[in-house]
C-alpha cells in the first residue's frame, strides 16, 4: 500500500501561518474598531464591552489590547 502523504515545507507553512494570523488580527481590528467607533460616537462606555480594554485610555490602545485577547482565547 503506497503512502502518498504530502509533506508542506517548513517554510511554507509559517508563510501561511503568517497571513492567515495578519488576516485574522485584521478583521478582528476592524470589527472591533468600528464598535469602538460608535460606542465613542454615542457616549456609551465602550471599554467594558471589549476583552482586555478596561484599563487602557486610548481608543486605539483599547482596541489593540481587545484584538489581542480575543485571539489568545482562539489558539
């Protein structure tokens, strides 16, 4: 019986691992941002609504810090 497993380089597969991470850490940033956004737009305490966010004092900083938590729950 002939094995024909197909082995992906090193290489390769931390390229991908690269982009697919890039494209997720995006995503998450701009959905994220958007209800930071608003949430600002409309006086609401957006903080408390994000993973991670509750102590930073900037928006971007805040998002950042959700983005980041968000995606340690996932690995």
């Amino acid at each position: 019986m002939a094995n024909n497993v197909q082995r992906v380089p090193a290489r390769e597969s931390q390229e991908t691992h690269s982009v697919s991470f890039l494209t997720l850490f995006t995503v998450s940033f701009v959905v994220f941002a958007a209800i930071a956004v608003v949430g600002q737009m409309l006086g609401w305490h957006w903080r408390s609504w994000l993973p991670g966010a509750e102590g930073v004092k900037s928006m971007t900083g805040g998002v950042k810090a959700a983005v980041y938590t968000f995606m340690s729950h996932l690995h």
